[in-house]
C-alpha cells in the first residue's frame, strides 16, 4: 500500500486536466479575442488594467493562481523564478497611466509563463519542487505588490484632485 505521499503524487498523466486549465485561464486573461486582420489578441487582464485602483491586482492575482498551479505541479525554482519576473513587469510598467495599458496589450505574461510550465514539465528535471518557504515567501511578495498595484492610482488621484482643486 502506497504511503500517503505515493498517494497523492502527480503523475504525468494527471498534469493534463491541470495543464487545460491553465491554458484556459491564461487564455482567457492574454488572448481571449484576436483583433479581425492580425494575430494580436486582446484578453481580460489589459482590461482588468483599466480599471482604476484594483484592476492590476485583481490581474494579479489571476497570475498567482498559475504560479501557485505551477510550484503544486513541481516546477523548479529557477522556473517559478521567471514566472514571477514575468508578473512583477506586468504589474509594475502596467500600472503606470496610459503607458501601462498599452503596455498590457503587448505583454502577455500569462502566456509566456503557460509556456515557461510546459518547457518545465518535457525536462527531465522538473520534479525539484519549490519548498514551501518558497512558496511562502513568493506569496507574501506578491501580496505586497497588489498593495502597491492599488497604492499607485490612490496616490496618483489624489494627486490629481489636489491640483484641481487646489486643496
């Protein structure tokens, strides 16, 4: 009888439904319409990012959820590593006016990261998983970040309010 952590393990079989539902997410937040006469595709993250205050961390954390799938799967920390890079220049250049939503547009870093996850898995190394400190840390740096995602556009509102108001 297997011991509880033979039990649970992933096999590479049990990567697919995973793997389709990561895809489907990442699709839905980078590529959900493609713009008629190109292949450039528009998701819900760029315009999530519109969205004053709490649109780039709501994006944000769709993103961490397909990190957080990954690290459960056994990606390397190398690989989590440049799965988080990826997010850390989505959220940061997105969050800045106008420059970030175009920005946005371009960067799809769900995608590169879904891809990023399926280089992982085809190398024979990808079972050195992230410990839980790892992951631990990771999360609370994301969180972090979602409060300076939200900080950003107070700051800058209330920026903008004082000059037009002059108080």
């Amino acid at each position: 009888m297997p011991n509880s952590s033979e039990q649970f393990a992933i096999t590479p079989d049990g990567y697919a439904p995973r793997l389709k539902r990561l895809r489907q997410l990442s699709g839905l937040l980078d590529n959900i319409v493609t713009i008629p006469g190109t292949q450039v595709g528009i998701g819900l993250d760029p315009i999530m990012g519109l969205l004053p205050i709490g649109g780039d961390a709501l994006g944000l954390i769709f993103s961490f959820y397909i990190i957080m799938e990954a690290a459960q799967i056994g990606v390397s920390r190398a690989t989590l590593g440049r799965m988080v890079m990826n997010v850390i220049v989505d959220c940061l250049v997105g969050a800045i006016p106008m420059l970030g939503d175009l920005f946005d547009f371009a960067w799809k870093a769900n995608n590169y990261n879904i891809i990023l996850l399926e280089e992982s898995l085809k190398s024979p190394h990808h079972n050195k998983k992230a410990d839980q400190s790892f992951i631990f840390i990771f999360g609370v740096g994301l969180f972090l970040l979602a409060i300076v995602l939200i900080s950003i556009p107070v700051i800058l509102l209330r920026i903008l309010w004082q000059v037009f108001t002059g108080s």
